[in-house]
C-alpha cells in the first residue's frame, strides 16, 4: 500500500489542498515547491499543516536535479503539479516556460529512472493542449495543436512522462486538467485562471471585467480534481493512460459563470459593487491565443476509474468566495 507522496507545487493552489487530502488520508508527505512568487506558491496555503510531522517542506526548484536525487529516492509516489501556467507569460518569456514544463519534466523523469524507477507518477497537464476544438465536446483522441508556447510545452512534458513509463516501466498517468478552481487558487491575477481576478474584485467591491461572454466553459472544482488524482494514482489500469477532467453539469458561457459568481455572492450576503461586472471586447493581445469554446468528453475516467465531478458551479463559487471572504488580505 502506498503511503510517502512526493506534491510538487505543494505551496501553490492544487498542490496545498492535495497535501490536506493527503494527509486526513494518512500518507507521509513530502512538498517541493521553489516559492516563486508568480507561480502560485503561497504560505497561508500551508500555514495549517507546517508543524505537522507527517508533511515535510522543502524549498526547491524542480529544476534542481541535484536535490531531486535525494527528495525522490524513497518515495512511492508523486504527484507531479508544479509548473508555469501563465499563457501569456508563456509568450512573453518562452525559454522560461520552456526549462519549468518540459527541461524540468525531463530532469524529474531521468532522476526517477537513475534512483527511482518504480516510483508512481501522476502528471497534471492541460487542456490547453488541444488548441481551438474542431469538435465538442473535446476527447482525448482530439487532434492535439496547442496555440501558445505553454501549450507546447505541456504537450512535451506530458509525452516525457508516457514515454518514460513504455520505455522504461516508471508507471504515469496523465490528467488534462480544465479550469480547476477553488480555495487557494492564486487571485492577486489571472495567472492561474481568470476566476481569480474575478473574484479578487468582487471581494473588493470592484466590477470585474468579462471578455467576450459567449465562450462556453467547463470548470473543476478543486475537490473533484483531488478525488480524480486519488482514483488514478490507486489504480493499476491507469498507467500509461491520459485522462480528460471536465466539470459538474452542463459548460456554460462566460456571461453565465459571471452571473453565476455575483449569485453565490449576494447567497453568501457579500457586498458587491451594483454593477458587478463589465462586458467588454477581447482584448487582440489575448484573442491570438483564445482556444474559443471549450468543454470537455471525461467518459474515459469516468468508465474506466468512475471518477466523476460532483461540485457544481454554484455550489463550488460559494465555497471559493466563503474562503477568501474572511482572509482575502493573505491573497491579495
């Protein structure tokens, strides 16, 4: 039975609550995050479990193969999150999104296989892998044509991990992850998804600006995204194996995730601006690299893993803003 877990990106939005899970769960874990402050990495996200003896904190880059060496000897498995996730920023600095999602990947891979080679990997990549849908709902037999260098980047990371488990028997798991949101997600920006600039204004009674509004969506919540990472991370048939997540319900529209937000709001009493949000034109900077409707086929998880989402949209944005509406200055 697998009990010591690797969380890379421990510090950050996913990988802090994955940690919690963990450990209610009873595992001994092990977080390496470099604390970079623009990916993620916050220290309110881990503020509970820092004196727990069952986790062990390490600040280190996953750049880093020297220390990894020694971080991943032991370990059953990991759960391999950290990464650059700033599409933009990904344009603006591509050779560092380059060394974080697929040099770093490799480094991790070449360190398993060197001193590690039965370690469990569970590999989070992205929907944004498949570029602008030539069909809907999106499965993952779609044809893969990332238009942002993050994109490629993922693209290259994830097929580091599955070469690496045919090739050499390191057993990983792909999950293309969509829009995951929830408590501890990043909201000073939008680097992680625009959901966190959103209610970063609404909080503070600022109207938020919602681009475009037709684009359909679907969105994770972060407890789902858990749940899937357990089942794959236990399950024998899903080595070697990609999986889409996608959300609860039916993929709405932007205009209708705005009006979802501003109503788990006044549900939750919160002041809000009177005009909540704005609709305006996407930005020509942004619409280069806009994938335009996206929601994704998960049939595959669910048949083979019965994973299934279970936070609805409604029920996932109340608990989101009930958790920042009482400690929102340790995220601005």
């Amino acid at each position: 039975m697998v009990s010591n877990a690797i969380v890379t990106g421990g510090c950050g939005f996913i990988g802090s609550n994955l940690l919690l899970d963990l450990v209610r769960r009873g595992f001994t874990c092990s977080s390496i995050d470099s604390m970079i402050p623009e990916y993620g990495a916050n220290l309110k996200n881990i503020e509970s479990m820092i004196h727990n003896s069952s986790i062990n904190f390490n600040i280190s880059d996953i750049r880093d193969s020297s220390s990894l060496q020694w971080l991943l000897k032991d370990a059953q498995l990991i759960f391999n999150l950290a990464g650059q996730t700033s599409h933009m920023d990904s344009m603006k600095d591509p050779f560092t999104d380059l060394d974080i999602n697929a040099r770093a990947q490799l480094s991790i891979l070449e360190v398993c296989r060197k001193v590690n080679p039965r370690i469990r990997i569970i590999f989070a990549s992205t929907r944004q892998i498949y570029g602008r849908p030539h069909y809907l709902p999106v499965d993952e037999a779609h044809l893969l044509r990332p238009v942002d260098v993050n994109g490629i980047n993922k693209l290259a990371g994830e097929n580091y991990h599955l070469l690496y488990s045919e090739v050499y028997g390191i057993p990983s798991t792909v999950l293309r992850l969509t829009n995951t949101y929830g408590p501890r997600m990043r909201i000073r920006d939008s680097r992680q998804t625009f959901l966190g600039i959103w209610i970063r204004n609404l909080l503070l009674g600022k109207p938020f600006e919602v681009w475009g509004g037709s684009q359909l969506r679907d969105y994770t919540y972060v407890d789902d995204c858990i749940s899937a990472m357990q089942l794959a991370a236990t399950s024998e048939q899903a080595i070697g194996q990609i999986y889409n997540l996608g959300g609860c319900g039916e993929p709405v529209t932007l205009l209708q995730t705005a009006e979802t937000l501003v109503s788990a709001a006044r549900s939750l009493d919160i002041p809000i601006a009177s005009k909540p949000f704005i609709l305006r034109d996407y930005p020509s900077e942004h619409k280069k690299i806009d994938i335009g409707d996206y929601y994704a086929d998960y049939r595959k998880i669910s048949h083979e893993l019965g994973w299934k989402p279970e936070v609805s949209l409604f029920e996932g944005l109340t608990r989101t803003l009930s958790f920042y509406s009482s400690q929102i200055e340790h995220y601005l």
